[in-house]
C-alpha cells in the first residue's frame, strides 16, 4: 500500500511537473512576399484615329497637319518607349503613306509639332518616345502629330486614303 501510495505520488509530480509543457505555445514564422511586375498598357481600348482635312488643298498654302493622343498607365517608375511602325503600306516610318487602291499619300508621324523628328521605331532617322510611369492610377498622355507636306496633298489623286500604324509600348 505505501509502494501504491508512492507511485501516486511519484505520477501526481510527474504530471504536475510536465503540465507547463504541454500547454507550452509553438510559434513558427510565415514569410510573406509579392512581386510587382513593371508592365504599361494603352488606356484607350479601342483604336485612335488621325484625320487630314484636306478639303481645301486646291488654295492651301501650308502642309496639312492633325494629331491624337495616346493615353497610357504603367507601374510607378517603370521607364520604357512607345515606338510607331511604318505603317501597312511602306513599312518605313521614315516613308510612311497612306494608299486609295493603287495611289499614294505620303505623310508621317512626329513626336512633336516641330515636325522635326519622326516618330517610329528607331530605325533610319526615326526616333522612339521616352515614358515613366507615375502608377497605374495615373494617365500618361503622348501626342502624336502628323503632317502631309502641301505639294503630296496637290499631286495626289482625289479619294479615300487610309494606312494603319502599330503603336507598341516597348517591354
């Protein structure tokens, strides 16, 4: 009986001693991360159009200028260029024209309304225009300008004339 008394007792200590690490808390640690791509889109969705008035060519004086603007986001302080390819009918922004069946128009797009450097992709004398983003909670806004030399807009034929340019945000 004193032999059970001390087993009890021996269990009632163990179990006292040990009840602190069971109910001992674990921690472990959880590394978080995200990653941020630098990435930009166009902001207007659909295509942008540039339109020539050429209504009064027969008694202008001057070349024939228009323009649009390109909007665009891109991630905070993401740097890149917006380039202008030549166009589906020459393919070379430093010869771009617009065509009506077999004729041609030539013109091209600049990057400012100096008219002095031609937009494009940086082949030949074309130059691409520089972006940063601010946030994609932010506009950037990059105008396009585009001018028909006066003697182009007498010679050509009257009709329709049209091209597409791909403009592409450079990765």
């Amino acid at each position: 009986m004193k032999l059970m008394k001390w087993k009890l007792l021996l269990v009632a200590v163990a179990s006292f001693a040990f009840s602190g690490n069971a109910n001992a808390q674990a921690t472990q640690n959880i590394s978080v991360t995200a990653t941020v791509p630098s990435f930009c889109l166009f902001d207007n969705t659909s295509e942008t159009t540039m339109a020539f008035d050429l209504s009064g060519v027969a008694t202008a004086s001057v070349d024939f200028a228009a323009n649009t603007t390109l909007a665009w986001r891109c991630s905070n302080g993401f740097n890149t260029f917006i380039s202008i390819d030549g166009g589906t009918t020459t393919s070379d922004p430093d010869n771009r024209a617009m065509t009506n069946g077999t004729d041609n128009l030539a013109y091209n797009l600049f990057t400012d309304n100096t008219y002095a450097q031609i937009w494009g992709d940086g082949t030949g004398t074309s130059a691409t225009v520089a972006i940063s983003g601010a946030g994609m909670g932010t506009v950037g806004n990059s105008v396009v300008y585009g001018r028909v030399l006066l003697a182009d807009g007498q010679a050509a034929e009257p009709g329709s004339y049209t091209d597409t340019v791909v403009v592409t945000i450079l990765p």
